[in-house]
C-alpha cells in the first residue's frame, strides 16, 4: 500500500477524485483523523473535512491512479 496527502477543493474535484479511485483494482481509502471512508463513495468522500489535507491510501501498483491526483497531492 501507497500513502499520499491530498487535498480537494470542490465537487468537481471530487468527481475528478471519485473517477481516478474508479480506475483501481483494490480498495482506495481516505482517512481524515478517526474517519475511514471508501475513497470510491462519493457520499464518503464529500462526508471528510476539506479544509485540510486527507490521507489516501492505495495500492502500490495503482500507477495510473497516482498519475491522475498528481494534482491533488501536496507534501507535509
């Protein structure tokens, strides 16, 4: 398993995100301090504080996923 900080701003950046997490085969997950949520669920992603960066983790081999929220990943 991968772990990278993003951040997300807006529903289309989530619909952006949501389309990305669709593309792998294996469970895509957000963490945001005690909250797990399905980085494939809409409902769970927009649940998440965006104030500040989530968590996401997934698979290692999920390349292409990576390259598509290039644009959502900072650095902590």
């Amino acid at each position: 398993m991968k772990n990278k900080n993003i951040v997300i701003n807006g529903i289309n950046d989530v619909c952006d995100f949501i389309k990305a997490s669709n593309l792998v085969d294996g469970d895509v997950t957000l963490v945001k301090g005690r909250y797990i949520v399905d980085g494939k669920s809409i409902m769970g992603v927009l649940s998440l504080d965006m104030t500040s960066p989530i968590n996401v983790e997934y698979p290692a081999d999920a390349n292409i996923f990576e390259n598509a929220i290039s644009q959502f990943i900072v650095e902590e």
